[in-house]
C-alpha cells in the first residue's frame, strides 16, 4: 500500500470499460450480485415510492411542495417523507440499478415500474429540453439561478447514467432520447460561446455522466460539454459568486465557507489537495480522469496523480473510507482519520473505485487498481447489508455497538449507489483496448468481449477473495495476437504465473504492477495466477493519531475487524502480542461464507479493580481469543462493538 | 483515588464553612484570588453589559425582546448579543464573584456597578415579590408555566447566593432583602400546602441558595422550603407532566426526552446513577447533601453515597472534570470518558466542588475531600486563564491545537463560576463544627474563627500544591480544647505529622482519610505535616477504551499534560516506556510558576515511511525528551496540540 512515484508510461492506451451484460459473474460477486438483483433493486424503487418522489416527478399528480424534512435515527419514519431537490438523482440511481439487475435477472414487475418512471420523465420534459423535477415542480421559475448549492446538473448526470445503463440493459431508448434532448438543452446553456453560461454544477457528477452519454450515443458533443465543465471549474471571474450576485444574494453568505467544498476554490489542473464534500471531489476526479483518457490530457493526468497521492498518503481510511467529517462530509486535516467518529460515506468509496477504474482507462497500473480493490471490498461494499436490504451511509471503524444499518435515509444517496456499483462489478473487473485486455479485478466469472475482430471469452475460475488461486481459459473463434494484463497486487507477497503450465518469470513481465502477457491466444488457452495471501498486520503512518499502538488485519484485498458476537472480552481490552500467529479459517456457514482470523491473545481483566476507575498499577492481562471477520460483513447478526484497529505491535 | 466502601461515622457533628472573609490567600490560590478580583471580576461585569443584559433588567429601559442566538466560536462576536432565560443567574454569579472580589480588594468603582444592578433588580421587582428579568420584560404572562425548561427557579437561586455573598462582603442588605422577600412569594408558591404548587425547578440551584439564605438570616422557612424542592423532586404525578399539559402541550414532546435529563426520573431517594446534565446533577446532590446535614437525614446520606460510589467509579475524568457529552451537557453510558471530544464543563466541575464541600458537612471524609481537590486544581481552574481574562466551557484531555480559551460565551455561565469558585476558596479549605476544625485542603494563609468561645487564627505556611510540607501555627487568645482533623490525602504515599516538634503516629489518629488531634491548643502551637509528592503513573480501568494503553501523570494533587509548544515530537508518537523516572523541577519563570515533569522518552519517527500511509512494518522509534506541564494551566501560551493520556505502560 505504499505509494509509488509515478512510474513512466507506455504509449497513450484508452482501456475502456465492459459494458455490464458482458460478465457473467459467479462466486463471490455473483452472489452479491443476486442480492440487488433480487432484494435491494426492488427495495429501493418501493423506498422511492415511500418517500413521495414520484409524487414530485408525475405531471399527474398536484405537487406535494416543499416539506420540512426531520431527521430521525430510527430506521425509517416519517422523516424520509420530505421534498428533495436531488430526489431525480436517486430516482436516476435507481433506475440504473434496476436496470443492471434486469441483466442479471429479468424481472417483467420491476421493469414495468420503471417503465412507468420513464413515462413520467417523459410527460414532464419541457419543449426546450429541459428537466427537473424540483425546479418544475416546486420550485417554478428559479432554475439555473443555484448551481452552487441545488443540484440541479448533478440530477441530470444521474438520469443520464440511469438512461444509458437502461438502454444497455433493455434495448429501449426512451429514457435515452430524453437525457440526450436534456443534454442538448444543457449545452445551449452552458460553454464557452458568446452568450452562454459560464457555470458548472456545485455537486459534480454530470461531467461523468456526459461522458457515458457520448460513449452510448457515439455523440462527441457530449464529451465536449463534459470537458467544458471540468475545464471552467474554479476559473476566474468565479461563477458562484457572479451567480449569486446575480440572484440577489452575498456570495460570502454560503453556509461551507470555502469554495473549497465543491473543488471550484481553483482551476482543477492546479489542485493537489484532496479537499472539500468527499463524493463531490470523487466525481470531479472521476470525470476528469475520463477527460484525460478520451483527449489525451496529460495536464489533466499530472494533476490527477498530484491528487491521488495526497488521497493515497495523508487521508485514506484502511478500509478504502475517505472523508473523516460529517460537518463537510468530506476531508479535513492530513492524517486526521478518526475511527469511531469516522464519516466515511459509503458513497465517498463508492465514488472512489469510479476515480480509481477511470484512471485505469490510460493503462493498467496497480497503484490505482489496487486502491480500487481496497474500496471495492470493504469501505463500499460494507454499506450494503449481506441480503441487500439494509444499508450504512457512515462507514466508522470503530462501534460501540450503537451504529446500525438503516432502512433508509432522508438523503438517499448511498443506497442506490452501491446498489448500482455492486450489479456492475462486470464492468469494473476488465478495461478493453485496441489490442489488450486488462484484468483489474479477479472472480469467478466470464467475461465476453470482442477484439481484433474475435469474439472472445475469458473464464476466471477461482475462489477469489478467500483463495489466491485463479484459473482462466481463454475461448476464441480464431486464434488472435494481444496483450493479456494481469493484475499482481501490491499485497501479495509471491506470486506465480503460468501459461499452459509454463511457468513465466514475473519479473521480466510486470510493469506498474501488472504481467503483460503478449502473445497469438488460441481457443483453449489455460493461465493460472496463484497469489500468495498471508495474513498480515498493517500499521498506521505515525502521524493518524488513533492508529498509535494498533494493528490492522489484512489478508488478500480483505481487510478484517473484531465483533463483540465473536470475542468474549470488550475489543480495547485486547492486546496482541507482537509474537503471535493468526490462523485463517474459511467459515462456508458463517456470514455467507467467510475466512476468519483467529489467535491466542491478551486481555486486559477489570476484574481486580474493586470499583477503581484510575490505580497507580497497570491492569493485569490473562490469556484470551480474538476472532476477526471481513469488515465489509460487519453489523450483519446481533448489534455490538466493533473494531478494525486493535491493540497490538 | 480508589473508592472505599462508605465508612461507619462518627456521631452526627455539622462542619460549615468558614465564611470568605474569614480566610486570607496568599500563595497559590492568593495569586489565583487576585487575578479574579484584579481582572476577572470587572471583566465579567463588562461583558455582561455588552451582552446587553441591563437592557433586560432595567425596567426604565425599553425591552429588547427575543433576539435569536447565532453561535459562532472565534471568541467574541455578535453572537453574545442575545437575550436570554437564565441571564438573572449569570448576573447573579457576577455579582457573587464581585463580592468575593471586594473582600480580596477594596474596588469602590466595582462597588458602585454592583450597587446600580441591585438597585435595577429592586426597581424591577413586582409588589408580590416575584421577580425574573425574563418573564418580566420579555414573556410577560407566562410566569411559572415552564419550570421544566425554562430556569425560573435557578434564576433566583443565583440571585440568592449573590445576595449572600454580597451582604457578606459589603455589609449591605439591599439584595438580601430583595431576594428574602421573592424567597418568601416563591415559598407562598410551592410547598405541600393544600393550594401551593408541587414543582421544582427543571434546574437544580434553589434548593443550595435557600440554605445559605437561610443560614445568613438564620430563617429556618428557607431551609424547609429547600427540604421541599428536594423531598418533591421526581414525585409521582409528575409536576413536568402536569405542568406541560396545563399550558396545552404534550409532555412527550421534551426536547431531552428523559427526565433523567433533570434527575427527576424518580424520587432523590431512590436515584443511584449519576445521570442527565452535570450540571444540574452536582447542584441537584449539593442541595442534597446541605440538607442532609442540616436534617441529619441519613436517608438522603444514603442516596448520597450510592452516587458518589458511582460517578468517582464510572464517569469521572481523571482531571476532576465530568459530563462527557455536548448533547445533553451530561453523563452517557458507564466508562464513556472520550478524551477530545470530552464537554467536562468548567460548571461541572466547579459543581462537583460544591459537592464534595457539602458532603464534608457530615463529618471529615477524605473520599470526598481527595476528589474535591482533584476537581479543584484540575478540571475547574482550567476553565480561567492564570491572568483571569480568558475561559474554557469545554475542558478537553486531548487537543489537537484547535480547543483555544474563549473571552466570553453565549451561554456565560462558566466565567462567573469559575470566578465565584476561585476567589471563595478559603470557605472550601476549613469545616467547622462545635468543637472540631477540619482542614481539608492545603494553602499558603490563615483563617480566624470562633471556637468555644475563643479566637483562633490559623496560619498555613506552605508551598502548595508545588510542594509536601505545610507548617500550621495556632494562635488564640486562651488554650482551647478542640479536635483539629488534618487531610491525609490518598495520593500521598508516605505523611509524617507532627505537633510541636513531636512526631504523632498517624496509623493511630488516622479515621477516613483526616489525623484527628484532640488535645487543648495554646498560643503558638505548631504542627507539621509533611506530605510525600511522588510522581505518580495513573491507569484506567479498562473499560475506559480512550485511555487503554496509556497513562496519565499526578503529583501531589495536580494531574499534568503535555504541550506541543514543551515538546518537538506530535504528542501521540511519544511512548513513555515502563522504567523511565520523571523529574519534577519547579520552574519560578513557567506559567506564574510551576512545577514540571520531563523525562526521556520513546517517538515514532515518520521519517522512513516515504509517502506511505499504511504498511506492513511497524513505526521505528527514537530517543525523545518529554515535558508535562500541570493541566489546569494548558493553553496559556500558543495554541497547540495536548495531552493528558500519554501512551505509556
């Protein structure tokens, strides 16, 4: 996990992504898979429903105006019954979701539903293009005068997402028509000509979005208007203050203070400092990255790289959570990670494997693939219940026993997005060039691809996360000449490589932290990759103050934590000693199939204090067990104490 | 510090106070006394004025009405100009910490500040008696509808102990008068009388007030009525029930949500936790106390103790400081002691103070005195800056620059606590009963009083707390045969007492922590009492998961804390191992004075971890000097990190 400079590069590539239908996911994310496509994808249209959103959005229907929204901790009340201005966001996401789970499992009920949302999008469209449903609906007659504070672009950007996977998944275009006239609309508004807006959106996101859309419709205008956005940002005369002028108000009056908060405090090439909302800077990142792959950008990469090693080096959680602070949900100061109090959203690591898998999109490199593998499966993944039901928006690393999943949220925003990164795996597992396949991710799967004029499947078999073993066959109509990446992450300690059997020296093969295996692959074609997975102790950079004297517990991409159901002592009374060995045991019964890690410890006993609360003598310590699960399974039985970072040396 | 299980006591014996003016400082808490009467106590006049609150009181001014607070923390803002509730009280204190202040200092201008206010309160009170700024000036009409939220009682209760305070100081009735007779209506109010209301106030505060009006006009009905407050207090029905449902509101709709917010959740008698805001606690157990001694009530006692058993053994700080949470100013769960997000109100532990006075009413007690000086010398005297100008509301363990001193505060009512406590402390020192005198805390000064029948003065000469030595020499006008109870306080390890050069063997004339020495005392006897200071290391229970691991620093009475500005390394990578030995140096020129603790210690270096924020080798440590300065004087130079809980074995 340390931070490499970064290395010099191959030739311009543009690896894209797969479109989801094209991985067949089995194992341990096909598993997950299921969940969404069978709970959680209906789950959150129902939630939608509950909370009043389509209410907002039908024509049809009178408008439930504005509602104060009441935030309650309790699971799911009346408080997810309020007006949103970026409910159309979480409608987008939904629908995104449902659309890859209709890949996964067709669902006639669920598609009808959606169906009917798009309708309603459709009624409510006016003839210029443009679309929102706060702005139409309870807001009349202000759109375009908030960028700053109201969403309004990031709406679109999520409908655009929702169209394009729709599309994808179904064949219908109609959502897609409608984005795309919306996105005309847009850019009439907003560019570089004479007479347009100068502006972008204070939430990001349809930079991204804009991108698929081009990617989708093979519109290069799209793309144009996503680089518009990202170069405009932050440059002077600042659009937020002219904007607010312009409607009346002081452009000191913003409740966050600093520009700082939605990364427009200055011109993105000449950011270095991971700052502001945490989601917001991830999309920003994100649609930048994209822009610098599909232009060629190396201004853009320069300070892309400036900013993954800041995220990298000084505000990282070691789950792959980022933004410790609620106040701004986002970043604060350097190796400020507090565990228990940390925010961590899970959108923030949901938006992290975007940023990650779109810097892979200018070559395979490990250090941005393995970060992603790192968020993927424990700071995002943990959002989401086993069964697909229940969700966390915080990520803290430490409990009491008192964080819990939720029903929903009056912010809605992280159910639907891991939602949607969860049916979507497939696409994050693979990046497709002109004459290369790279494999950012390993699992049980078949991935279906064309290239040089093949058509191509490539069959992962492997019991990946638990097992560093992984068999994969290669099946083409012909016999075809390209590079093959394969991924050797920076936490295994060995690895072997074989092609046919013949085993290949690694070290003549891997460049940034991958084997690039070139050759004519013929139908049949057998590559066996066995990644070493000790379990390993991770220590904290001395500077994150509630780190100090702590151990965390890694073992492949996994990273573990203590739950009170599984240990008999209170997790800060645990000391492992620097001597001791943990033993990993794969559990097929426990938290749908888990390895666990397990040692003879010390615990600290309290029973020899007679009511003292402070004595000048240190506790005594007796023998104890510790047993450690995946994080990303945490909160899943009975409610308890939790702790990533234990005691130890 | 370890609690032992409540001793038999002696026979019923009552110890008051000395009154202020019968004490004179010199020494430590001289140099303390003189900063409040030399700066404090004009500094909380003027702020009081710039906050505006004779506008509220004065009835020839015009009201100012509900002004809404905005907080804001950069010291002094706009946001101290607002009106509110419970400024009679902070008007009360101020007047209370002038009067203590006159008694140090004559100050004929402050004097005549002083005179104006209370002729505005005797200008502004109604012909029945009843008066409140608040429900006079500015909601008039609703008088006694809200005594659970709104501090009514409490209000009058300040008032009360100014008026004490101030006829001591000054000679002058005026206010005792003035508030004898709002005592009297107050009294025609409530009580068990058939037509009286059955409440009590949402705010503990009266029920102290009235017995020390009580015992200055020798009027036994104010101590009666107090014994009422205290006796109703959680009785069923619930007067908050009854109350919000007579003013048409549902008692369920308590912003609290318990009332265990303002213990009264059940009957004082049967309480047993230390619950709700800490405030209101502390003066809720004072109040208790007072009257257990005066009613020589042991069920009270009883009730008592079970709650000192439970705060001394699971929720009070190691500084002395209490109540862990902003939310409710309050108490959380059991060894829920977080150290930089500790509240630990300056109040709080100014009333814990109070507390442990009063519970020395019933008799020499070292359990109660041992934690009155811990909350003396640390967690309430570093709510004041050593030049008396500047404040804490919060007193954190752990800061990381950030927790800076406040000139004033929204919500003052810290400034005039800590002030009133300070420059009273002489009363805090001696207990005096019909033939005792108990010495519970040690000073440089002397008192004069009363003692069958003779006039006795007591001269401490000491450096306290900075060293173990106190010489006490006993003058009066004839022999006089009483008990003097010295403190043999539990952090001392060795004590050797003395009377008249002749060593006393403490094991025989040690009862609950005090050497009682009955003998008859001539003019010019001198005892000496040699107190042992090591350096001790303090752990935690280890249910305290904030301090797992680490340790804290006591000298004598005074806990210390590292200071970024003594020392190069970050606080948390410093790693006191188990064999080092501490230095104690007094340093003349440091902090008016004080003594040091510095050692040579371990830190973490950053210095090899190249840009990495997490890896698999542990932290490389180096060779370090650590420098802890005492606690309560933190933050009197430049702002920087701190630390209480040293990472230590």
């Amino acid at each position: 996990m340390t931070v490499s400079p970064a290395a010099e590069r191959a030739p311009r590539a543009r690896f894209r992504p797969l479109a989801v239908p094209q991985v067949e996911l089995r194992g341990f994310w096909g598993a997950r898979a299921d969940a969404v496509a069978g709970r959680t994808a209906a789950i959150l249209y129902e939630r939608c429903v509950e909370a009043g959103m389509l209410d907002q959005i039908d024509p049809d229907r009178p408008s439930p105006g504005v509602r104060i929204p009441f935030h309650v901790s309790d699971g799911f009340t009346a408080s997810t019954v309020t007006t949103q201005m970026f409910w159309d966001s979480d409608l987008g996401k939904t629908i995104e979701t449902a659309a890859y789970a209709l890949n996964r499992r067709r669902d006639p009920e669920l598609e009808a539903r959606i169906d009917a949302v798009i309708d309603m999008y459709g009624k409510l469209q006016q003839p210029d293009g443009y679309l929102s449903s706060w702005y139409q609906r309870i807001q009349p007659g202000l759109r375009w005068t908030n960028l700053r504070d109201c969403h309004e672009l990031y709406c679109a950007g999520h409908l655009i997402e929702g169209a394009v996977a729709y599309f994808h998944a179904t064949g219908k275009r109609k959502l897609l028509d409608i984005m795309s006239r919306y996105a005309d609309h847009v850019g009439s508004m907003f560019g570089p000509q004479p007479g347009k807006r100068k502006g972008y959106c204070g939430h990001e996101e349809i930079e991204l979005a804009l991108v698929k859309l081009s990617r989708a419709t093979g519109e290069q205008r799209y793309m144009d208007l996503a680089k518009y956005f990202i170069d405009q940002r932050g440059q002077a005369p600042h659009y937020f203050d002219e904007e607010a002028r312009a409607r009346g108000a002081d452009p000191r009056d913003f409740h966050f203070k600093t520009y700082e908060y939605n990364q427009s405090h200055k011109p993105v090439r000449e950011q270095d400092k991971v700052v502001g909302h945490a989601v917001r800077a991830m999309y920003l990142y994100s649609g930048m990255a994209d822009v610098a792959t599909e232009y060629g950008d190396d201004t853009l990469r320069l300070a892309l790289d400036r900013l993954w090693d800041d995220l990298n080096a000084k505000r990282l959680y070691v789950t792959g959570g980022l933004g410790p602070s609620a106040d701004n949900e986002g970043f604060t100061a350097d190796y400020d990670l507090p565990n228990e109090t940390a925010y961590a959203e899970t959108c923030a690591a949901v938006g992290l494997v975007f940023w990650a898998s779109r810097m892979l999109g200018m070559g395979p490199n490990a250090r941005y693939a393995d970060t992603m593998e790192l968020a993927l499966y424990n700071g995002s993944i943990s959002g989401l219940s086993l069964d697909g039901s229940l969700f966390f928006y915080e990520n803290p690393l430490a409990s009491r026993g008192g964080h819990n999943r939720w029903k929903w949220h009056r912010c809605p925003c992280c159910p639907p997005n891991i939602g949607r990164l969860v049916a979507s795996i497939g696409s994050y597992m693979y990046g497709l060039a002109d004459d290369a396949l790279a494999v950012h991710l390993y699992g049980d799967s078949t991935a279906r691809f064309s290239l040089g004029g093949s058509e191509i499947s490539l069959t992962q078999t492997t019991h990946y996360p638990w097992d560093g073993g992984i068999d994969i066959n290669i099946d083409a109509d012909a016999p075809n000449r390209f590079t093959l990446h394969l991924r050797i992450p920076g936490w295994s300690q060995a690895a072997a490589l074989s092609v046919n059997g013949e085993k290949l020296d690694l070290a003549a093969v891997v460049r940034d932290g991958y084997a690039a295996i070139e050759r004519e692959w013929r139908p049949g074609d057998r590559v066996r990759l066995a990644l070493d997975m000790a379990i390993e102790r991770l220590y904290a950079h001395p500077q994150v103050r509630e780190d100090v004297g702590r151990i965390a517990l890694r073992r492949g991409p996994v990273i573990y934590c203590a739950e009170a159901t599984d240990n008999a002592a209170s997790l800060n009374s645990l000391r492992v000693p620097r001597q001791v060995q943990f033993e990993a045991r794969f559990e097929p019964g426990l938290l749908q199939g888990v390895v666990t890690l397990s040692a003879d410890v010390e615990a600290e006993t309290a029973q020899d204090w007679n009511g003292a609360l402070y004595r000048t003598q240190g506790p005594q310590a007796g023998a104890a067990s510790l047993k450690a699960v995946p994080y990303f399974a945490w909160d899943n039985r009975e409610p308890g104490e939790m702790l990533v970072w234990l005691r130890g040396q």
